[in-house]
C-alpha cells in the first residue's frame, strides 16, 4: 500500500511587516518607525494575509506538518487553523525583532523542511537570506510594505496554490530569484535605491516546454547531454555514485566511462574506482568518506516512479543513511516524470523508518541549471 506523500513546512511570520504602509511610512524597517505605527494605532495585518495562505490547504490537513516559532511568529495561526506543528524557538522578548526572525530560522531550517513559508516583506526576505542554506526552498506570502524581492508569491492565495501544486504531484520548476531591498530613508525622501543581496530558491510557475522542442530519440538525447552537464558542472572531488538506468549511463558515457546499466558504479575526479559494487563493497567505500562529500547519482524506474528498492538493492539502508537525502541528485526528463501522470516518487528501502525519513520532496535535475520539485513516497 502507498502512503501519501508528506509535506514538511518550515513556518515563519514577521508579525510586523507591512505596519508602515497604511500611515504612509514607506516601510517597516527599524524599532522607531515600528513604535511610531503602533502609538498611531497602525493594524498588523501579516498575520491574517499568513492565515489566507494556509486556509486553501486545510484540506491537506494530513499531509502537512509545519515547524515553526511560538506566538504570532506561527504557532498562534497553525493553531487557529487546526494544523500539525512543532514550534522551535521562542522569542526572548515581544515585539519580536529581525534577529529573532534569523534565530527563529536557523533553527527551523535544521529540521529538514522540504519548503521554508515566510509572512513578511523585503526586509523580512533579507533576513532569512542572510542564514538560510543555499539549496532551501522558500516562498514568501506578501505581507510587507515593499514587495520588490522574486522570492515573493504574487499574492497569499498565490502562496497556498504552489503549496498545493507540490502536494497534489504536480511537476514544480525550481529556479533562483533575486533578494531585493531598497533604502527607506532615502524611499521617505522620494529617491528609491533598490539594491540586489542575493538570492534565494523559490517554486516556479512550470512551462511545459523543453529547450528542445524535437520529438523522438534525437531530442531525448540532448536533453540526456543537457543532464549530464548540470551533473559535471556540480561535481567538484566528491566520491559518486552512479546508480542504474539510462539516464545515468548517459552521464557516465559523457564522462567517457562504461556504465554498469543494471549496477552501481563508483566514480572519483572523473576516475573509474570500481564497476558493479556489491552491497558490501558499496557500504565499505563510502564509510570511508564524510557524508558531505559524496554524491548518490540515481534515476527512477519509468512509469513505476521508484528510486529505491526496485533493481538497486546495492543501495541498502547503511549505504543511503551513510550519504544522506540531501546527497541524492536524482535525474530524469520532464517527459519521464511527466508520465507518471502526477504520481509522487516512491521509496521502498526495506526500512521503513528510513522510507519515512525519505518521503516529502525531492530536486530532480531534469537539464542544465533546470530542476523540477518531486514528491517522495513511501510503500508498505
């Protein structure tokens, strides 16, 4: 039996945001102009827009568990709303402050959410920008003064509809969008200074084209080309293992190696270190490496979607804890996910805590610098 897939959502509000734009403050920014809207009688409005996210996906009540702050940093509203949560930080002192907004996501972040869902506004994007992971997902609800930053839904309801996307197994794009500001005081002034402080990865709107537009064989091997190229950009000195399937014979055949198609393989600084590793021989090399520095190549199983336990039992429990979910790049087309006809990914490890361990999400390369977002299942 299939469980569904479940969704594990970091959670955050900046109670604050957006305070300054009703009495024409041009901002939230700093503890003074925040003083001044309250003592104006100035209505904070974040965490409401935040609740108009999370109503659309109360229906998926039971997919769903957030990690989030106490109060009105998120626990109040998940409460309200009857969500699962666990809240992780707590603010030393109210009002909450941007650094208890980076404290409160430092934390959050460590608890392996697939998605980070922030209320706020530009300000409050370039705190979490400021100690989120490179590779977090996120998705800002527009609650703030100033909405300048890509990270940010157009709109709440917006927010809770791409949340929805990935729990119904809709293929999401992933892509980099920029983390904007611009100077308040000088805003207040009349001059506006944008300024770019990075950027974060965010869920995209997913277009159902590929950069080739050719049918047939020849089309699905550029896209193969265009995989095998993201792949070898990314691979610094990092032990790689090469699971089964022709997907990743074609990126090992552009690193101009032979490809085991029904094995595992084991690749060092574009070197042949071993072909078809036993279990055994698997376990004993990447022991001898630090989690960070390996990499699990895989692929699914067309038109069952499996990544584990089906044809790669070589990847045993020890082997797949060893490297870690964060180490797994999985590669597939878009065509290939595509026809699973909205099906999640499933994992079937013989270990069922660890198939738990390994549902939610998960990045699918499916080109060059062109990700998809794929939820995981487990089967028991």
């Amino acid at each position: 039996m299939e469980t569904s897939s479940r969704l594990t959502v970091g959670f955050i509000i900046n109670p604050y945001a957006g305070i300054g734009g009703a009495l024409a403050l041009k901002g939230s920014d700093g503890a003074d102009i925040r003083e001044k809207a309250l003592a104006a009688g100035a209505e904070r409005k974040a965490a409401k827009r935040a609740e108009t996210a999370l109503e659309l996906l109360q229906p998926y009540k039971q997919q769903l568990h957030f990690v989030t702050a106490d109060n009105e940093m998120g626990a109040d509203s998940l409460k309200a709303l009857g969500f699962s949560f666990d809240s992780v930080y707590k603010a030393a002192e109210t009002p909450s402050s941007p650094e208890d907004t980076k404290k409160a996501v430092s934390e959050i972040v460590t608890h392996k959410v697939d998605i980070l869902l922030f209320a706020g506004g530009d300000g409050t994007a370039r705190d979490i920008y400021q100690v989120v992971p490179e590779q977090q997902l996120v998705l800002g609800i527009p609650a703030g003064v100033k909405i300048h930053s890509g990270v940010y839904a157009i709109s709440p309801t917006g927010a809770g509809r791409v949340i929805e996307k990935i729990l119904q197994g809709e293929l999401s794009s992933i892509h980099n969008a920029d983390v904007m500001d611009i100077d308040e005081e000088a805003f207040r002034k009349g001059t506006v200074k944008a300024r770019r402080f990075g950027e974060m990865s965010v869920p995209a709107e997913l277009e159902y084209v590929q950069a080739v537009k050719m049918g047939g064989k020849e089309s699905d091997e550029m896209v193969l080309d265009d995989i095998a190229a993201e792949v070898t950009e990314r691979t610094d000195d990092e032990l790689l293992v090469m699971g089964s399937g022709s997907t990743v014979e074609a990126i090992m055949q552009s690193m101009g190696h032979e490809n085991t198609l029904l094995g595992v393989d084991l690749v060092q600084q574009n070197n042949l270190l071993a072909s078809d590793v036993t279990e055994s021989r698997l376990y004993e090399a990447v022991a001898q490496h630090e989690t960070g520095t390996i990499k699990l190549v895989i692929t699914l199983i067309g038109g069952q979607g499996h990544l584990f336990g089906r044809g790669n039992q070589q990847l045993s429990p020890r082997v797949i804890r060893h490297i870690g979910k964060e180490n797994i790049w999985v590669v597939a087309t878009k065509t290939k996910l595509q026809a699973l006809n909205n099906k999640p990914l499933r994992v079937d490890t013989g270990d069922s805590e660890l198939d738990r361990e390994l549902s939610g999400t998960i990045r699918v390369i499916t080109g060059y610098h062109d990700e998809v977002l794929m939820p995981v299942a487990a089967v028991n």
